[in-house]
C-alpha cells in the first residue's frame, strides 16, 4: 500500500492524505477546487487546524504529497467529499461519490482496495459498487451479503471521527470502524489505515459502520437537544442554566452537555437526518431532537430583537449589533452549518439593527449573503456596538470586558 489517492482535500481528506505522507506513502490529493490545489503544492494549506500545514509543508517537500484535479491510479483509494442534502426533506445528496466513482472507475486494476469516507446513509458503500461495477463489468465486486467471496476490488466504509482543532492528533490516536463489504476487504482496509493509526481498528461489515457514524453524531445531538432545551426553559424562570448543569453535574451518574446558539458543522447537524430520512415512522427521539437544535437560532433571535426593542425605546432609532463569531464551534473557521451564519443571515434580512460580523478565525466571507458585508475587527465592534451578542466561545472573547456592556451571551463565556 505504497500508493495512496484521496478524494476530495478538505477538513477529513487533506489531513488524512497529509498523515499517509508523513507515514512514508506516496499521496495524491485529488480536488475540484484549483486555488486548494495550488494552495497545496506550494506546502500550504486553505483551511484553518492547528499542527497541519508543517506536515503538509514536509510531505509536499519530499515528494510525498502532490495535489491535483485529475486522479492517477494508486493501490488504494480514499473518498472523503461531502454527502449534503438535496431539497428540504433532508434527503442525502450522494451526487459527489457518484461523481468520484465515474472518475475513478477507469483506473481500477484487480487488488486495489477501495475505501468510503464520507459520511453517508445506510447502503451508500453498497451503492458507489453498484456505480462502480456498471463502469467496470470486467472486474467482480464485493457483495455484501456475501461476505465470504472474493473479489478483484476490496471495497470498504471507514468513517472519519475526529474533533476538529484536534484533526492532526485524533487521526492517530482514535480507534477506527473498518466496515468491509467483505472479510477480505476488511482485512485490506486494515492494512491502509494500519500506516498511520496507532489506535484499535475495529471490523465489521459496511452497514454497521455507516450505522455507528450516523448514531455517534445522532447520540451527540440528542444529549446536546437536551441541553438546548433546558437553556430555554432555564431562561423563561429565570434560572442560571450554566449554574444549574454544573451543580447537575456533580450528580457521580450526571454528565449534561453545554447548550449553544444551536449545532452546526456538517457532521452532527445533518447525520441524524440521514437516520430520520431513511426511518421516518421509528427515529421519534432522533428527529425531536433535530428539530429542537434547528429551532435553537431563532430563539436566540428572539432574544436579540428583545434587546434591539429596548434600546430603540431609549431613543437609539437603530442600533448596532455586534454578532461575535460566525464558525460552528470555537477556535475554527469552518462555517458549515453553522446557527450563527443562520442568525447573522436573518438579522442582515431583519434590517432593524445595523449588523457587524465578527469572525477572527476568517478573513473573507465567501458565502453569497454574507460576501457584502464585510467582517469587522473585534476592537471596532466593541467601540461601536450598542449591543454584543456572543455566537461562538472563541478564545479571543473571552478577554472582552463586558462590564456596563448591553451583551448576550448564548454559549456561557460569562456565565459559569
């Protein structure tokens, strides 16, 4: 498994290619997007995840790591694009795997070993061989409810489970799901990931493991749901619900989540879907809780237009609002999903307030709605704001002094 290609070189895909390189694997990274490419292959990176772009730098300058928009033929190949949703039924878009598979179909020789990142639907593994075998009617494929027989490709499902901020780390140290269409395609997958990961790598076939990433994320949003409702309900009676989950907490049997302005990031906030889409009549507790994390930012909202209405009765015909962080989660640029672009959309829409976006992980907004309105520094919005409302627990405010400030602070930096 000398020869390795990577689909897609985003938050999973580049630190994943990177670390076969720093392994001593000879790496591809294939990618659509031309500025990552050359971003790349001059030993940078265009995301934001600490300890990552010296060992890309490394890899690219020993010739182990080379970015590309064509695919080459490798011993091993690894799918990490996005799996969105199509429509609002929330219905898996795999457009991208099929789009992978047509490229990669051609390169295919017997004895490769294919291998499905993206976080997808129960039955995606399954699918990307059936796009597979219809290109390639001269190669036998893995079948999976027959695990026994062999094939000339070995095809499995090992999902990503990192953290991010913590990519670099976790790729190592994290056990893995290795969910082969087959035992021998198991064994193979075993082999790849064996190049890097120094934690357990655990078999099983590819429905479980595309069922075990779907209900980690799915597990995480229930308990964070859980969370989120007791900070509104915590709210209406006038409770510290910061103040009210630690002293939970101490319960030797009690471990509640911190609630936030809602859940973003690609992963938890559309995964459960994936289980709701498939399993609409039985997934009660999963779709509850999605439903309650996607309301979250309109709460939120509410408690922000409170605010505007009572400076305007002071005589402030329109005030500034100061929107502090736009990332899914503290101390990363990714906005993905993310409830406080939601919340910054909406009120950008409202129009009653004047909005200033405060990112300090970005330096450019690239979504379309938000790409004119320019990000302001934190210093600026401090001395214009009539009103900071805390989206994000970046590091960076936690040193703001909010005393005789008008603030709002969602994700507890000065509550607890």
């Amino acid at each position: 498994m000398n020869n390795i290609c990577v689909f897609g070189l985003g938050y999973i895909g580049l630190p994943t290619a990177a670390m076969f390189a720093h392994h001593g694997a000879n790496v591809v990274g294939v990618d659509v997007n031309q500025h990552a490419v050359d971003t790349i292959n001059q030993g940078k990176i265009h995301i934001v995840e600490p300890g990552l772009e010296a060992i890309v730098k490394q890899a690219v300058d020993n010739g182990k790591l080379e970015a590309s928009l064509k695919p080459v033929h490798a011993d091993a190949y690894l799918i990490a694009v996005p799996t969105p949703f199509k429509g609002d039924d929330h219905t898996p878009d795999l457009s991208y795997i099929k789009a992978v598979s047509k490229a990669l179909a051609p390169l295919l020789e017997k004895g490769d070993v294919v291998i499905l990142e993206s976080t997808s639907p129960v039955g995606a593994t399954e699918q990307m061989v059936a796009w597979l075998a219809a290109a390639r009617p001269d190669l036998t494929f893995p079948k999976y409810h027959e695990p026994d027989t062999e094939a000339d490709i070995y095809v499995a499902y090992c999902p990503e489970r990192v953290l991010p901020g913590k990519v670099v780390e976790e790729l190592i140290s994290n056990d893995r799901i290795i969910g082969g269409m087959t035992k021998e395609s198991t064994k193979k997958a075993q082999e790849v990931y064996r190049i890097f990961v120094e934690g357990e790598l655990l078999e099983t076939n590819s429905r479980t493991a595309e069922m075990a990433k779907l209900t980690e994320n799915a597990s995480r949003d229930v308990s964070i749901a859980f969370a989120n409702e007791l900070s509104i309900i915590s709210d209406k009676l006038d409770i510290n619900v910061w103040e009210l989950i630690e002293l939970a907490n101490h319960h030797p049997r009690v471990n509640i989540l911190q609630p936030g302005a809602g859940v973003g990031g690609h992963c938890i906030a559309v995964d459960p879907w994936f289980i709701v889409n498939q399993n609409p009549d039985e997934a009660k507790i999963i779709r509850a809780a999605r439903e309650i994390n996607d309301s979250k930012p309109d709460w939120v909202i509410n408690k922000i237009n409170a605010e505007i209405d009572k400076l305007k009765e002071q005589g402030i015909e329109k005030p500034t609002v100061a929107l502090l962080g736009l990332a899914f989660k503290p101390n990363i640029d990714d906005l993905r999903e993310s409830p406080a672009v939601n919340i910054a959309q909406k009120m950008l829409d409202a129009d009653n307030a004047t909005i200033l976006l405060v990112e300090p992980n970005i330096t450019k907004l690239e979504i379309d709605f938000l790409s004119k309105h320019p990000l302001v520094t934190l210093e600026g919005a401090i001395e214009s704001a009539h009103l900071l409302v805390f989206l994000v627990a970046h590091r960076e405010f936690k040193l703001v002094d909010i005393n005789e400030r008008n603030f709002i602070d969602v994700v507890g930096l000065f509550n607890c």
